[in-house]
C-alpha cells in the first residue's frame, strides 16, 4: 500500500496527498477530507521512518522532567520518581497510544541552569518531537521556555503558577481547592492545626499555603504551626514528627502533597498517636498513595492523569490552520475526598 494508491481512491494527485500525510496548511479543506477518507477506507499506515526522512511529523512527544537530584545512579531513599510523575506518564502514555505517538522522557536539573540548558539543547537536537509537555518546576523557568520557543516546538505546561501567557497550560485553583481543606478541617472543630508546605520551586503551590492560612488565620483562637516540606515522603515523616513533637500539638495536619502526607502518618503511627482518633491528616493530590494507607489520606483529588491525556492529545493534535489560540490556560476540576483519616477534634 503506497501513497498513489491512496491517490487514486481520492481521485487526487499523490503529491496532495503527500502534503496531507505531512500537515501542509494548503490543502484545500474538501481534498483534506477525501484523503483522510481514503486512508481510513484502506487502513493506511503510513511507514514513520520515510515521513521522517521527508521532514514530516514525528509522532513523538516529550516529557522533560526537573529534579533537584541525580536519579541515574541514586540509592537514597528520596532519590525515586515521584508518584505525581508516574500519573503524568500515565496520561501521556494513554494519549500517545491512542494515536500511533511515542513518549520520550528526560531528565534534567532544575537548578544548574548552564549545564541543564546545554543538556536540554543536545536532546532536542537529537530526538525530534512534535511537542514538549513540562511539569513543576520546569514548567515557571524562563530559559526553559525561551529555548523551546527559539527551538519552535510547542509546548503544554501542566500547574505552572508564573507567566500563564505562555504556551498552554493546565492549572487548578489551588488557592481555593486549600481554602476548602481549611473550611473541613476548621468544620471539624480542630483549632490546634499544623501544615506542611511544599518546596517554593513548585510556584504554583504556594497558593496553597496562602488559601489555606487565609481561611484558618480568619477564626478566633486557631494556632497554625508551618513547616517546610520539599513533596517527598521522608520530608512529611521529619516534619511530621517535629509537629507532633510539639507541648501542644496539632490536632489536624494539612500537608501539600499526598507524600508527605504519608510521611505524617507513619510519623503519628511511630508515635503512637491515632489517626484519627488523635490526629486528622489532609493530603493534596489525589495520588495512588491517599488511598492505599490506613486510615486512607482525606485529600485534594486533582485529574492529574486526566490532565496529562489532555495535554498529549493537545500537542497531537495542534492544528495551526484551526484558528484556536495556542497560549491559553485551561481551568481544570478539583474535589475534596474525606476520607477516613479526617474526623472531629477529641474532646
């Protein structure tokens, strides 16, 4: 099965049909269906290595992932990928299947700009792609994005917090998604609360520090004990254990991510403290790890597979001829889950 043949079930020239296999803008709309019509009629697979060759698309998307830390030859125990990473892959990977695409995924140092931007340059340049996804914290870092635009690949941001008029972006209102977590927390009669927040590379988050203690901070009579939490698990049980350490301690903790959450728990579980008898927990997130702990972690469930499969599927199929706006911020749904580990103060 060849192009001509293609052509010749079109009634068209092999050459529109060479332009529509390879995304020309200047076919005609009503040739572009008659093609496209012809392929699926004769379950056209089109060979990726020759479209390549002729510089068409490459059916390939980009993950750039950002770690404060070497993960090639780590043995450490924060030194993992983190669970959030695994829902993104998941999405993308069910966005690219869907559509005969690839994911290719690489990593690097969110913080040694010189090096990582070399790194990122050597990798664009070796590995074509039709589009980059970033996540925090590539996704709020100026060079990052001023590479890819010189590069003249598009890209979607998933949760960014800065500079929302660049590329396409996927957010939740994080300010309002904490405002709600203190709202149920505060409804519990807690009054002695502590959080946890997350690392300040990760912009987008500190709205939740900031919806949260606006609405706790709003009540006579309520202490908040912050701590810093970097969105790891052994961070949550340091942190954890510091709180609950405490003369007076907190009888709900609010940490930012579903991890460190975690790390609360076995933090209490290792004190003897109940969950939640003696301590309600709330996480962020709605990761894997909520939900399979007990008590399971009260939480924040963002669509982040969701959001991933979007963001894939947006990349795949960009259409510059479709008159759509390509930077634009796209508002996705969030909802609270009480789960077990989020109960009334003991009296």
């Amino acid at each position: 099965m060849t192009i001509v043949d293609i052509a010749k079930h079109a009634g068209v020239s092999f050459k529109t049909v060479s332009r529509v296999l390879n995304g020309a803008p200047t076919v005609a709309a009503e040739l572009r269906d008659r093609v496209e019509q012809a392929i699926r009629d004769l379950d056209y697979k089109p060979n990726r290595a020759a479209s390549l060759l002729r510089g068409g698309k490459s059916h390939a998307l980009g993950l750039i992932i950002g770690s404060h830390t070497e993960i090639l030859h780590a043995s450490e125990p924060d030194h993992h990928m983190p669970s959030y990473a695994a829902d993104v892959i998941l999405g993308l990977l069910q966005a690219c299947h869907a559509a005969e695409h690839h994911l290719v995924i690489e990593n690097i140092s969110s913080v040694e700009a010189r090096m990582s931007g070399e790194m990122l340059r050597r990798f664009l340049d070796l590995v074509k792609l039709d589009g980059v996804i970033l996540v925090p914290p590539l996704c709020d870092i100026a060079w990052v994005l001023d590479l890819l635009d010189h590069a003249g690949i598009p890209f979607a941001r998933i949760n960014p917090g800065l500079d929302l008029d660049r590329g396409l972006c996927f957010v939740i209102d994080n300010n309002k998604a904490a405002h709600d977590v203190g709202e149920a927390i505060l409804a519990m009669g807690h009054r002695r609360i502590g959080f946890i927040d997350g690392p300040e590379s990760h912009t987008a988050q500190r709205e939740r520090k900031i919806g949260f203690l606006d609405i706790v901070g709003s009540v006579a009579g309520t202490r908040v004990e912050v701590r810093q939490g970097n969105f790891l698990f052994t961070s949550g049980f340091e942190m954890g254990h510091e709180l609950l350490a405490l003369a007076e301690r907190p009888t709900a903790i609010f940490a930012a991510n579903d991890e460190m959450a975690a790390g609360v728990l076995a933090a209490a579980i290792e004190r003897g403290i109940d969950v939640p008898g003696q301590l309600s927990l709330v996480g962020f997130g709605g990761l894997a790890v909520s939900a399979h702990t007990w008590p399971r972690i009260a939480t924040v469930r963002q669509s982040t597979i969701e959001i991933a499969r979007l963001a894939g599927n947006s990349l795949i199929k960009r259409d510059t001829r479709d008159g759509v706006t390509w930077d634009r911020v796209v508002t996705m749904p969030y909802e609270l889950v009480p789960r077990q580990s989020l109960a009334p103060v003991a009296r």
